[in-house]
C-alpha cells in the first residue's frame, strides 16, 4: 500500500523551523559569549603571571650568580656552598643573597 504524504500548513512548518532555530540561536549564541569570556578570563591570567614569574625568575638567578660570584672569589665568609643558601638566594633573589653575605659577617653561616 501506498503511503500518501502529509500535507502540512506552510504557516505552521515555518514557525516551528523559526522556534528551533531561534532557540538553538540564543544557546548557540550564550555558548559562544561565554567562550569569549573564559578566553579573556585565562589570557589575562597567564599574563599577569608570566609578567611577574619572568620578574621573579630574574631575581632569582641573579641572587644565585651573585651568591656564586661571592663564594668563588671568596668576597664573604660564607664557606662552602650549601643547598640551604642556594635555596634561600633561589626564593629571596639579589635580597636572599644580600641577607646571606650581611648574616655571615656577623658569623652565621647557613
């Protein structure tokens, strides 16, 4: 048996492709702002990081060469070099290298 189509209002199967559309519009449309946003949210976050990581990571490696530079050449008493000073000079920068060389012409040696 032959099956006849079924004839639908024009009016109706307009407005029903129009509901559903401009449903998955609106959705389509929040997704995307939303997107937008947590991509700013996280450039801003990874900026405002390696700015200030960049900055750190220069102190640092400027208190352990000068921590290296003091030592070799003997310019402070500080004696050998000890994981415990390359520490502090690794998290304080040029200032945890300053505070080693002032602590150990007072004879405290870390």
């Amino acid at each position: 048996m032959i099956e006849k189509p079924v004839i639908r209002h024009p009016e109706l199967i307009h407005r029903n492709i129009l509901s559903l559309s401009s449903s998955n519009h609106i959705s389509n449309m929040i997704e995307t702002i939303l997107m937008i946003i947590v991509a700013i949210a996280i450039a801003a976050i990874l900026f405002f990081f390696l700015r200030n990581g960049l900055k750190l990571l220069i102190n640092a490696v400027c208190g352990v060469v000068i921590l290296f530079i003091v030592s070799y050449f003997n310019l402070a008493p500080i004696g050998d070099l000890s994981v415990a000073q390359v520490i502090v000079c690794a998290v304080g920068g040029i200032l945890g290298a300053a505070l080693l060389i002032i602590l150990s012409f007072f004879g405290i040696v870390i």
